[in-house]
C-alpha cells in the first residue's frame, strides 16, 4: 500500500510540474505598456463600455508597436479585452481564458489600440505587456546573417538584396492580382468608376527576381481562386503553363486565398484531399489547396514551396487556418509564410484606389524574400541541394521523389 501510495503522489507530482512548465509566461524582453484606467466601466463583446462599479476599464491604449501582446485576465464575462483599429473603429474581441491566467495573442494587423477591464479588487495587478512588430526600416543585406538564429524573428531583420534567397535561380507564384502587379486607375471621373490592369513588371515576385538575379514566372492573374485552374477554363492557360515542364522552377510561391473569401468558397476539410491521388480532391479551400501542392510535388518533387498567409487575419483568418492545415498534410519542402502573424503593417502610401502602387508590390517584394532569407539562415540543412532541384543529379545526392 506504501509502495502504490508512493506512485500517487509520484504522478501527481509530475503533473503539477508539467503543467507548470506547459503554462503561459511573460518573456523577458517583453515591453511593460502605460495604463490608466476609468473606474466603474468594463468593456463588452459589442466594444462599448458599459456602467459597472465591481470594474475599472484601461483608456484606450495604443498597442500599435506591438504584434503580440500579455496580459493576466482579472476580468470575466460579460467583459472583455476590445480591440480597435486605426480609427478607433471596433474590430474584435481576444478570446477568453480563465480568470487569473496569462493570456497571449498575436495581434492582427490593423489592431491600434485595445480596451483592458479588469475587476476593481484586483487594479493593483492589472498589466499589459507587448513585443514589437518589425518596422518599416531597411536594413543593408551585403553581409552574412547569423546563421541557425533560434531567437531572430522571422521579419525582424528587413533585407533589399534577396539576401539568401538568391540561391532560386528559377522562381514562380501562383496567385491572384496582389500576385499579378494590378494596378487600379479611375477611367471614368464623372461616373467614379475604376478598372484593374496586370502589370506583371511590377508584381513583387518580378521585382525580388530582379534584385535576386532569378528568372520568374507568373502563374497568376485578377479573380484566381485555388479552384480557377481546375474548375474555371478562362485560366486554363495558366494551368497549361504551370505544368508543360517548360517552366519549372526551384521555388513556388501560392498566394491565394482573397477570391475564395470574397467568392464565399467553402473552406472544408484535411478529409477533402486524397494524398494518392489529387485529382480526387474535393472542390473546397483545403481540398484545392492541397491538390495545388500535390501539382507542384509531382512535376518538380523537391522543389520548396512557400504558402503566403494573407495579412487580414481578422477577416481571411478562416482561410488563413485552412492554408495552415492543407500544409500540415505534406512533410517535406513546405515553408509557410505567415504573413498574418510577422508582416509589417502596411502603409496608406503602398496602394492607390484598393490595389497595390509601385512602392507597395516592392516593399511587399523585401518582405518575402527576407522571410525567405530566414528559412534558408535558420533551417540551412534543408537547402544545401537548390542547385541540384530539377538535374539528373538531384536523386543521386538522397533528394528523395515524393
């Protein structure tokens, strides 16, 4: 009896310390935010504050530096922690955990300012702490980065060069019009009506060719969706394109996702994709996406693939979810971009009337070819044979056709 009370307390105890360990903790190098606080208010799931003498509510704190933030929740139902974006317009509520635990949120892009309630017994302890979003500076990027940096964030360090991405001497993204260089121009002022125009030359992925020294191809055009080249036959060209062995590349980017939230496509699910045989996947957001890949990996097996994350996440986060989960299907050679966690936030002066301008595309260019300098500066080993993708030699090395 000794003996099995001993193992009880054994197990307990090691479960008390491995949830210990699996809690939530404030990093070090995290930044301790200002904040004043209303008495007698909290702030709801509507994002207005509402009378309530047992809280306190913070001012509107400005959390624009931040792209993730902590805070202990010393609140519960019915309040919330708002969120609010440049305008001070209401655009969503951080999920609720439990009271008195540490909450960590990795904040969207237009996220400016946030609303902190807190219960009145508990204002002594009430905290905000933030890290900081990468800036929209430039960094030179003729000198080698560290290498295998397990600290360095993915955007924190912005490169003009390509830096290692220069490696790809043959490049291509599957995309929509933000893929495409579109520019959108006012051709009718009385009646304020626009149009779009594809000007590839100035897509970011023909801009990251240029400053890389790579050949890049453009399997993109407006109105893309994941399913337009297999179910729409006015971009049955781009899929033509895309698999004549003419124009394989040693890097593929997939930027989709905004037609299929703006055509209401249905995201599905991992059950939507058959790994044996694509073509039998089923016309969802998943099920396209994934058969996609599978496009990729049977033309051009170890070619390395980057999905684009869209940058909205409160408003594509459905879509962005499912890139995540059509990658988690593939083991090898996929490299998501997470552009709805790490990108810089954009700037009013990057698009003209909707659609990117010039400065925009080549900004947006620095960014994914720096993201991609920090896969290839972090995982190394898994690009040491670029140059041998798409050779007789590829196979012999212990590339493996998938």
């Amino acid at each position: 009896m000794k003996h099995k009370a001993f193992v009880i307390i054994a197990i307990l105890l090691v479960l008390v310390v491995c949830s210990l360990c699996a809690a939530t903790v404030i990093p070090q190098n995290a930044v301790k935010a200002r904040l004043t606080f209303t008495a007698a208010f909290y702030s709801g799931s509507d994002g207005e504050k509402h009378y309530d003498t047992n809280y306190w509510v913070s001012s509107m704190t400005d959390i624009k530096a931040f792209r993730e933030i902590w805070f202990t929740q010393l609140f519960e139902s019915p309040a919330y922690a708002n969120l609010y974006d440049k305008d001070r317009n209401f655009i969503g509520t951080i999920p609720h955990g439990q009271y008195g635990e540490i909450i960590h949120y990795i904040l969207p892009q237009d996220a400016c300012y946030i609303y902190l309630p807190v219960k009145r017994e508990d204002l002594s302890d009430a905290a905000l702490f933030g890290r900081k979003r990468a800036v929209n500076t430039i960094s030179v990027g003729n000198e080698m980065k560290t290498i295998n940096n397990a600290e360095e964030t993915p955007l924190e360090n912005i490169i003009t060069d390509g830096g290692m991405t220069r490696i790809f001497r043959t490049i291509g993204v599957i995309g929509d019009s933000l893929a495409s260089g579109a520019m959108t121009y006012q051709y009718d002022e009385a009646e304020d009506k626009e149009k779009n125009i594809e000007m590839f030359e100035y897509s970011w992925i023909q801009y990251m060719a240029r400053y890389c020294g790579s050949k890049a191809y453009n399997f993109s055009d407006s109105g893309m969706a994941t399913s337009s080249m297999f179910t729409n036959p006015s971009f049955k060209e781009i899929y033509e394109e895309l698999t004549d062995g003419e124009h394989l590349c040693q890097a593929y980017f997939i930027a989709l996702g905004h037609n299929d939230f703006n055509y209401n496509a249905p995201v599905g699910t991992i059950d939507d994709v058959d790994l044996a045989n694509c073509d039998n996947n089923k016309n969802t957001f998943i099920g396209n996406y994934a058969r996609i890949i599978s496009t990729i990996k049977r033309m051009q097996p170890n070619a390395k693939i980057f999905p684009i994350m869209m940058r909205n996440d409160v408003k594509y986060g459905t879509y962005n979810k499912g890139i995540r989960e059509a990658c988690s299907l593939f083991t090898e050679n996929i490299y998501p971009i997470e552009m709805d966690i790490y990108a810089i936030e954009r700037q009013d002066w990057e698009s003209t009337l909707g659609h990117g301008n010039t400065m925009g595309y080549l900004n947006y260019s620095y960014q994914i070819s720096s993201y991609v300098d920090w896969y290839i500066r972090r995982y190394p080993d898994d690009f040491k044979y670029v140059q041998f993708i798409g050779t007789p030699y590829e196979y012999s090395l212990g590339l493996v056709k998938q």
